[in-house]
C-alpha cells in the first residue's frame, strides 16, 4: 500500500470536559471535512474526566484518514494549580489548558487551539500556515465586546486593553516558540495569584499577558452565532457558538441549521437533540440572570478602584514619581559636588596670589 506523504503536520488541541464531548464531535467533523487534505493533522484533547464511551463517539465522529485523536488527562500535572484557577458559572478548569500548551509540548513550535463548541466551514490549514513573527499569538476579534457596550467598557477600564484590539481566546494560533522564550506560562501564573479576573478568565489573562502582540485574523475565522449585520456570510469560516447563542439549547440560533447538517453526521446526534428537547424553561431563565450578573460585574469590575488596570497604573505613575526624584536627587548631587569641587580650587587660586 501506497504511503501518502503530506506537506507537514498540523498540531490541533482542544480541551474539554465530559460535557462538552458531543459538541467536540460535531467541531472535528467540520474542521476533518473542510481541512486540506494536503496536511496530517494530530489531534489532542486535554482533559481530565472523559469517559471511555464518550471518547469512543468522538473518534466515530470523522472518518478522515489524515487524521489521528489523542486524549491526553492532565490532572495529575496541573493539580497544583488547580486550587488557583478562579472558575464560575460554566467555566471549568479546562478553560485554563491552553495556557499550558507551549511547555508541555516543546516539540511544536506553533500550535492551534480550538474550542468545542465550533463549525468550522472553511480550510483550517491556512489560519495554521499564518505568519506570526514574533508575535505571541494570531486570534479574531471578540464580536460581544464590539456589540455589547458593558463588556467594551469593562475590558478597556479593567483590563487596559482597546475593545477592538481585545480578541477572543476561543480560536488561537500560539507561537508555542514565543510563549517558552518569554515564560507566559510562568508571567500567567503570577498574575494569577495576583489578580482574579471574573469575567473572561483565562481570555482575560491571555488578552493582558499578549496585548500587542497578536496577529489579527478577520471576523470570519471567528463569527459569533448571532446576526450582525456588518458581516457578509460569504466571509463565513467559523462560526463560534457561545454563551446565549448554541443551538443545542434554543430554537432559532443563526447558522443553527449549519450546525445541525454536522450533528447529524455523527454518533452524538440523538445526544444533541434530546438535549434541546429537554433544556428546560428554568434552565432557560437560569441562562437569562447569569447573562445579567456577567454585565453587573463588568460594570462593577470596570469602575472598581482596585481592578488590574488602575492598580497598574498607579504603580507605573508611582515608579515615574520615584525615578523622577531619584533622578534629581542624582543631578542635585553632582551639582553639589561640582560646586564643592569648584570651591576648593577658587580656595587655593586666592592662597597662591596671597
């Protein structure tokens, strides 16, 4: 039998938890049916509770041949920093995975990471294929921070980053390279333990530790699952289901009928539907206040005197007033030596015209 021979290899990790594993499946069909077949692509899930059964469906999920799944369990490595990860509402400590990436896979020098909650319509080989320079990352836009007013106040007051320069963590090209050279695993870590960010998280802390230095991709590569009508669906590539906008909850989802062409492609079909079919009216309104709380604390968050971005200014305005004396100290004190200096010669000129 003929060996194929590829291009290269194209590293892609998820991170998901036992609830998630559907979804997954639907991401990997879409992503395996769309990809260059030119490229062998090494799929990793980080997890650290995946049953057998579940990641039996998720391999049943794609018949591609240039392709192979990995689940790797990550427990036992990050258990020490798992009492650290600040988690809330749906978030799970899986959400911080990629931050680890870089370190525990030094033989990439580039890696993409995906959320499991996507469609992804177009050739994923040219997002990997982008050129990153020395930048740490390449990523799209965060569609909710442009449309949502709370959030684009509370990630340029609380975060010292411009709306339209804050992007979204979900779909990210990591210069693995860079991130080992400049220790962000480590710099994450510490401003961890330093700032409890609530609203994004892990998003967060990538959007503070990588801010100005990331590549960006066009919203296409990251549409979020709702109508705007500043885009042309033919710019679609990935359609990104999150928060209020899944359709394996509500009815009516825009590109829901997208989702559902994939779905039904693989094993977790009946899974999916029967679990719209059951989401409940108080899961429903459970959705609506948690909605609401995320837009009180952005509120809160972004006019609180001790947020992450007031506290770092003063520090800096502080360090500014400190190297400003410490400067005129050093000038004051060589002034007053040179005067010194002077004195003493004028002193002895006048003993030898005595």
């Amino acid at each position: 039998m003929k060996k194929t021979l590829y291009k290269g290899e194209i590293p892609v990790f998820f991170a998901v938890d036992y609830k998630y594993a559907p979804m997954l499946g639907v991401t990997l069909r879409s992503m395996l049916q769309n990809a260059s077949k030119d490229y062998f692509y090494k799929v990793y899930v980080l997890t650290t509770n995946l049953a057998d059964d579940l990641k039996e469906k998720v391999h049943a999920s794609t018949d591609a041949q240039n392709a192979s799944i990995e689940f790797i369990s990550l427990k036992e490595k990050l258990d020490a920093y798992s009492n650290m990860f600040h988690l809330r509402d749906y978030y799970s400590q899986e959400t911080y995975f990629r931050l680890f990436i870089a370190s525990l896979y030094p033989e990439y020098d580039k890696v993409l990471y995906l959320d499991s909650d996507l469609l992804i319509l177009d050739d994923i080989s040219k997002m990997y294929n982008t050129e990153l320079g020395d930048n740490l990352l390449g990523a799209a836009v965060e569609e909710t921070v442009l449309t949502i007013n709370e959030f684009g106040e509370y990630v340029e007051k609380a975060l010292g980053v411009k709306r339209e320069n804050y992007f979204n963590a979900g779909i990210i090209l990591i210069n693995a390279k860079k991130f080992r050279e400049e220790k962000i695993q480590e710099k994450f870590v510490k401003l961890l333990n330093r700032f409890p960010f609530r609203i994004a998280q892990d998003q967060d802390y990538l959007n503070v530790l990588c801010k100005d230095r990331v590549v960006p991709f066009d919203l296409g590569w990251n549409k979020t699952s709702f109508e705007n009508p500043a885009f042309d669906d033919k710019d679609l590539k990935i359609v990104h289901y999150k928060m209020m906008w899944r359709p394996w909850k509500y009815d009516g989802i825009t590109y829901g009928d997208i989702f559902w062409d994939y779905a039904d492609q693989t094993p977790f079909a009946q899974t999916l539907r029967q679990m719209k079919e059951t989401y409940s009216d108080e899961e429903k309104a459970k959705d609506k206040v948690l909605i609401g709380n995320m837009m009180k604390m952005c509120v809160n968050e972004a006019h609180d005197f001790n947020n992450y971005w007031n506290t770092i200014r003063r520090e800096r305005i502080g360090a500014g007033i400190l190297e400003f004396f410490g400067t005129a100290v050093t000038s004051a004190r060589a002034l007053a030596k040179k005067a010194a200096s002077s004195s003493v010669k004028n002193v002895k000129a006048l003993l030898r015209l005595a």
